[in-house]
C-alpha cells in the first residue's frame, strides 16, 4: 500500500490534484468502488488534496476491508 501511512489508529493517504474541480472528481470516482465493497472512507478535501482515512467503525480499528479498499483507492489513484 505505496503511501498509506498509519495515523491515530487509521489508514490515511493524501492525494494532490490540480485543482478543486479534479479533486471532487476523484471523490467521485471512489463512490462505486466504495459500495461494491459496502465499506466508505472518511473523506477530507482542501482545494486540491484529498485525504483519506480508512478504518472499520464497528471493529474499533483496522480490517481486512480497509486494506481491500485501500487497494482498490490505488488503483483509481490519479496522476495529477
């Protein structure tokens, strides 16, 4: 998980876009991958970063599920 750093008992990846606009559609895009696997990150954006923080609520911490969506974030990971 290139990037994922552990933070407060979380999973969280920052991701810089170019602009507001992009970093919208990037949330976007995480929406169907985040329903297939019936699991959601917290989302924060800030003009052009998009920070993630993933962790299973009803656990109380990390699962296998966090780690499947953190694979599946990746592979929608943008260029810019």
């Amino acid at each position: 998980l290139d990037g994922w750093q552990w933070h407060e008992g979380r999973l969280v990846k920052r991701f810089r876009l170019r602009d507001f606009r992009a970093a919208v559609a990037f949330v976007q895009r995480l929406v169907d991958p985040a329903d297939a696997i019936d699991h959601h990150p917290d989302v924060s954006i800030h003009w052009d970063t998009v920070e993630l923080s993933l962790w299973t609520h009803a656990a109380g911490g990390i699962t296998a599920r966090d780690f499947r969506l953190a694979r599946a974030v990746d592979e929608l990971t943008p260029t810019s």
